[in-house]
C-alpha cells in the first residue's frame, strides 16, 4: 500500500477509535466516521468495504497499544513480582479515574457484538487478551511464579472485572480489592515453591 493510503488508512481508523471508543460500534455510523476523518464516504468504503472491516481494525490497532501500557505499568511499579504486578491495577485506576473513561475497549465491543460470536472484532478482541495472558504469564514463569498460566489468567480475570465494575459504579476501591487478590494470589504462588 502507497504511503498515502497508509497515512488515510491510519486516519480513518483514528477517526473511528474515538468514536467507537466514546459512543460505542453500534450507535456510531460510517457517515459519523467519514466526517470526523474529513473524508468522502467513498473514500472511507475504498480502505474499509464494511463497517466490520472497520470495527476490526479499530481493536486491532488498539492491540499493541495496550499491551505496552500494561507492560510499562509492570516495568514501572518496582519491587518485587507481586507488586508489579499490583502496578498493573494502580496504573488501571490512573486511566479509569478520569471523566473520559468508558472501560476497556475490547470488553466493550465484544459486549455490543454478543449475538455474533463469530465476528471478526469479537475474534480480534479475544486474540488480545489471550496475547496479554500469554505475555503475563511468560513473565511470571520468569520471575519464579509456580502455575504462572493459572495465575495469569487469575490476575485477567481480575483485571477485566474490576474495569467492568469500575465503569459501573465509577469508583477505585474495586480495582484496589481486586489488586489486592492479585498481590495475595502472587505471593502465594512464589512462597509455595
């Protein structure tokens, strides 16, 4: 692809994050889409044939993203396994604390696409989070964590939990009962080798 088409490409999935991320895929309109992009709905169609493609490619582009967010919270939080990975949720509440917070985005569009679990935005947002699992689990095998898979998917479930709970009653004590668990759960792991 041109890096003309790159950079539209880039443009019109931008355009479609904030939108999809504020109003939800479901309530936003390719029309809505084209117009914050600046560009034609022919224009828009020509890079992304469905409204499908696009919901797609808006939670693959967040992928990544994400993923070194919650890396950097990790890497930041200092001491030991257990309190980095307590890092994580302090980092969750730094973002979700804030007026603009509409939860995470994945859990959100696969929440909107339920009746079709076959779609490839769902898809997307699954290989995410079995990506975020998979690294945090590589990293707490390496840092001596006993049953590092089971424990990683613990602290995800965890963690998804208390977004969902936080975007309900938009209050930091769940992320921190749930931060809480995950410390326990960590050490508990690391004493018992």
């Amino acid at each position: 692809m041109p890096k003309s088409a790159d950079k539209t490409r880039s443009t019109i999935v931008d355009a479609a994050a904030r939108l999809f991320y504020g109003e939800g895929v479901r309530a936003v309109s390719m029309d809505a889409v084209a117009a914050k992009a600046g560009l034609t709905k022919r224009t828009l169609y020509y890079h992304f044939p469905s409204k499908d493609h696009l919901v797609t490619a808006y939670l693959e582009a967040q992928d990544q993203p994400t993923l070194a967010l919650y890396r950097r919270w990790y890497a930041e939080a200092g001491g030991d396994v257990a309190q980095q990975v307590r890092g994580m949720f302090q980092g969750l509440i730094s973002v979700a604390d804030r007026a603009n917070w509409r939860g995470c985005g994945f859990l959100r569009t696969t929440a909107e696409l339920a009746s079709t679990p076959g779609h490839p935005a769902v898809k997307a947002g699954s290989a995410h989070k079995k990506r975020f699992e998979a690294w945090l689990a590589e990293t707490l095998a390496s840092e001596g964590v006993r049953d590092a898979f089971d424990i990683a998917r613990k602290v995800l479930v965890l963690l998804d939990g208390a977004a969902t709970i936080m975007l309900i009653h938009r209050d930091a004590d769940y992320i921190r009962s749930a931060s809480e668990v995950a410390e326990k759960l960590v050490k508990d792991a690391v004493g018992s080798r």
